[in-house]
C-alpha cells in the first residue's frame, strides 16, 4: 500500500541545503519510490541515527521496525559505503577513518517540495591541476593493462576499474555544488548532510526498488557522448544500441544480477528487460532491468547480502573482481560505489518499500576537500585510450560543479 507524501511550501529548498550537520539534512530529487521525475523529498532532524561498523548492521530490522511502529508518516534515509562489503563477504578492503560504513537517520515525517528549479551558480573556474588523483593518465593506462591481464588469465569476465579525483572547495559552498549538479536531473539525486560530511549523489542508476515484495534492479552498462544536435544523437544512439562491446557489458552485468536475485527471489519469477537507453544532458546509459519476487524469509539484511555492492561497480565474478580493484586501486571507495536510499515501513509490512541509488557520480565532502571516484567497465577488447576518454566523460559534470576545468581528451 503506497503512502502518500505530504507536500509542504513552508520549508524551502535552501532551507533543507543550508540546515546544520546536526540536523541531518536529506534529499532526494528525481525517481525515487517510482514518484514523478520532478518529486523532490526532503527530511530533517530525525529522531533517531544508527551507524557505525558492519557489527551494527545486525541492529538495524529491529531499528526500522520500532521506529516504523512509532513514526508511521516517517521513514529512514542514509547510505551505505563501499567497504561495507566486508559484512558480507571475507574481503580486505581499507575504509576512510572519517567515514562510518553505514548511517541511516530515521525522520518522523517526509515532505515533498514543489518542483524546483535548481538555479545553479557557477563557480570560479580553476585548472585541473586543483585536482589529486591517486592514477594519472599513464598509471591508469597501466591499470588498465593490469586488469586486462587478469581477463585473459580468466580470473574474471569484467572489473570497473575507478579513478579517485580529491578537489579542494576553495570558495565552494555543499549546497551550491549539489544545485549545479541537480540541474541536469539525473533520475537519483541526492544530498545527505552530517556530522562525518556531506554526501552528493548526481547519480542515473538505480540499484534496486522493492514494493509489494516486487524487487527490480536497474543495472547501467554503455556510454556514449552525445551529439550536438539530434541528428548526432540519433548518430550516437545507433552507435551504442550497435556496439558489441556494451551490450556485452551489460549482458554480463544482468547475469550477474540475475544470480544474485536468485538468492532471495522466487527463481521462477526473475525476468529481465534489455537495452532501454537513459538520456542525460551530456551523454546515453544503457540500462536494463531485472527484477523478481521475494520469498517470504527475505528482510532487509537478507537483500542487501545479497545484493550489495551492485555488480555493476565491481564486475563479475563479484568477488574476484573486487579482490583484484583492491589491489589496483589501493585507496577506499567510501559513499563513491556504494549506495544510497530509503526505507519506508517496518521490513515485511504492507508498507515496506525501499529505493537505493548506485553511488555512482558522487562526491564525499568532508572538511575542505571533496573525493569521489569514477570508471568505467573494463573488459577484454577494451583499449585504454577509449576507457580514459570515457572515464573524463563522467567526471566532467562533477568536476565542473567543484570549479574544475577538465583538459581536452
């Protein structure tokens, strides 16, 4: 049973951007919960915060159905970080001292702004030499090779190799670098203020929706800039609906998630949908869709067991491919690669539902600097000139909300 959202026009959008990290501040804008593109749905000042390690985890079904009993207008926001992983599966994986592995804030109502018009200002542009990257373009070539060795060693089929950019604010404001993403309407864009940091997620990808214990996951696999008018968008679009390399890319991903799916799923009822394309200001995503039936048994814990991270940041096998970026990328993901979402409900009510991003195209503030990471699937034709190309394509709209030019390819 769908609940409704009340909208409210007492509390603006700079009001819920500008609030102190003690307030919690959260905001979704975009898909979520299959609302209309425009919804935005804001909280603040929850009652409640659970966070930490992957310890307190366990805490958390308990957590969500006390406090759905208590608050049934109200529901819990917060991410989940990479390196969380390591509840779920023996991977040595570093994590960022700042940052808990998990926090979720349960709110004691959710509003929805009117549509909004993000207004961004544009900030003082600096060279690209304001950024630390832990693979210049050499090393990541390098990098590239590496993985590339692991694919014809048959260790695994596909790994998303990720470059992490570190960029000083200088007179950046969060609330100003979230307004020029938002601009573009991604479909899960979000902002999170608290006391660790401030997270922004500019981010197209679902990582799954689950509502009358229906789940579907929303995997993206293929890129390709688009054209400067619609004669070289439906260029591009042939290009990417034509190209081998991405539909395999995406193939690959779907099984995998297929697989995942099978364990929390009524097997009979995973079916999957190809080859959508989802059109953003700057470029075209493939994205596919699987989705399935719960069995009974399955909470919260139980899919994110199974589920978390998506596959579509790791690679396949799974856990072979997070085990060898490790050991490329050699610094933590944090928020970046992980996910963030809502839950609604006590987990197995009537009005259980839950929606997660992939973080992808997203950004962890903390103190004065701003570090996400970004990348691309690399598989066994993949050249690494295209994969760098790729990779700055990405970035380009985060690194121009930071003040940051990025240099011609």
């Amino acid at each position: 049973m769908r609940r409704p959202i009340q909208e409210v026009s007492q509390r603006t959008l700079d009001d819920i951007l500008s609030a102190p990290a003690a307030a919690r501040p959260a905001l979704l804008a975009g898909r979520w919960l299959a609302r209309p593109e425009d919804s935005t749905l804001t909280a603040i000042e929850p009652v409640s915060v659970l966070e930490g390690s992957a310890q307190a985890l366990a805490a958390l079904p308990a957590w969500l159905a006390q406090h759905a009993r208590e608050f049934p207008a109200g529901g819990a926001i917060g991410y989940l970080a990479y390196e969380l992983a390591r509840a779920f599966e023996s991977l040595a994986l570093s994590k960022f001292d700042f940052l808990p592995e998990f926090s979720f804030a349960y709110y004691p109502r959710l509003d929805k702004l009117p549509r909004q018009d993000f207004s961004p200002r544009l900030p003082s542009a600096r060279g690209f030499e304001a950024v630390q990257l832990n693979f210049d373009s050499d090393r990541y070539r390098r990098a590239i090779t590496k993985v590339l060795d692991y694919l014809a060693a048959g260790d695994i089929y596909q790994a998303n190799l990720t470059q992490q950019f570190s960029v000083g604010l200088g007179d950046g404001r969060p609330e100003d670098i979230f307004k020029q993403l938002a601009a573009g309407r991604s479909p899960f864009r979000a902002f999170l203020r608290t006391p660790a940091g401030t997270v922004i997620s500019d981010s197209p990808e679902r990582f799954f929706h689950v509502g009358s214990r229906r789940i579907v996951a929303s995997p993206i696999k293929g890129t390709i800039a688009r054209g400067r008018d619609a004669a070289e968008d439906e260029r591009a679009l042939a290009r990417l609906r034509a190209s081998s390399k991405d539909r395999a890319e995406n193939t690959m991903i779907v099984d995998l998630l297929r697989n995942d799916l099978g364990r929390i799923c009524q097997y009979q009822t995973i079916a999957a949908q190809l080859f959508e394309v989802e059109a953003l200001p700057h470029l075209f995503h493939l994205v596919s869709h699987v989705q399935g039936t719960l069995r009974p048994e399955v909470g919260v814990l139980e899919i994110f067991r199974a589920l978390f991270p998506c596959g579509s940041i790791t690679g396949a096998p799974k856990i072979r491919a997070m085990e060898i970026l490790a050991e490329i990328e050699r610094v933590p993901r944090g928020v970046s690669m992980g996910a963030i979402g809502i839950i609604l409900g006590a987990p197995g009510s009537a009005a259980w539902e839950m929606d997660f991003n992939v973080a992808i195209r997203t950004m962890m503030i903390h103190e004065d600097r701003a570090i996400l990471n970004v990348g691309g699937g690399i598989v066994s034709d993949s050249q690494a000139e295209a994969e760098y190309a790729e990779l700055m394509l990405k970035a380009r709209p985060l690194l121009r909300a930071l003040g940051v030019a990025v240099p011609p390819d």
